[in-house]
C-alpha cells in the first residue's frame, strides 16, 4: 500500500494501527513503516486504536488533534 501511494505521488503519511499484542497489526505497520523508510520518509504521526467502531473513533480523534486538524 505505500508503495502505492508513494507511486501516486503521495509524501505525508499518518498511522492508526492496532494494538501492539497483535502480530498481524504490528506486521502491517512495520511494513508500511519500511516501505516509506526506504524513500527517506517517516509517518507524521502514529496512534494505536482498538479494532472496533469506539476504538477507530477514538484513534482518528486523536489522530485529528496530533495534526492540528478541527473536527
């Protein structure tokens, strides 16, 4: 995937992951992470979420407020 938008041109990235004691969502991270570390870039910002509806909610609110965004 980041290859992909990294194709498409794109350069800022922010993360909403799992948890850490889930291996496939520390495996999706990590590999998005290297995909952007090959081509000199590190996410802005990451925030970890549970995988439910309150959880991704919550990620993406802090996530907006990391960025400075206004909901």
């Amino acid at each position: 995937m980041a290859d992909a938008l990294l194709e498409a041109g794109h350069r800022r990235f922010a993360i909403i992951g799992g948890a850490a004691g889930i291996r496939t969502a520390v495996d999706r991270r990590d590999g998005f992470v290297e995909a952007l570390s090959r081509r000199g870039l590190t996410p802005l910002v990451e925030v970890v979420g549970d995988f439910s509806r309150d959880g991704g909610y919550d990620a993406a609110q802090r996530l907006a407020a990391a960025l400075g965004v206004q909901p």
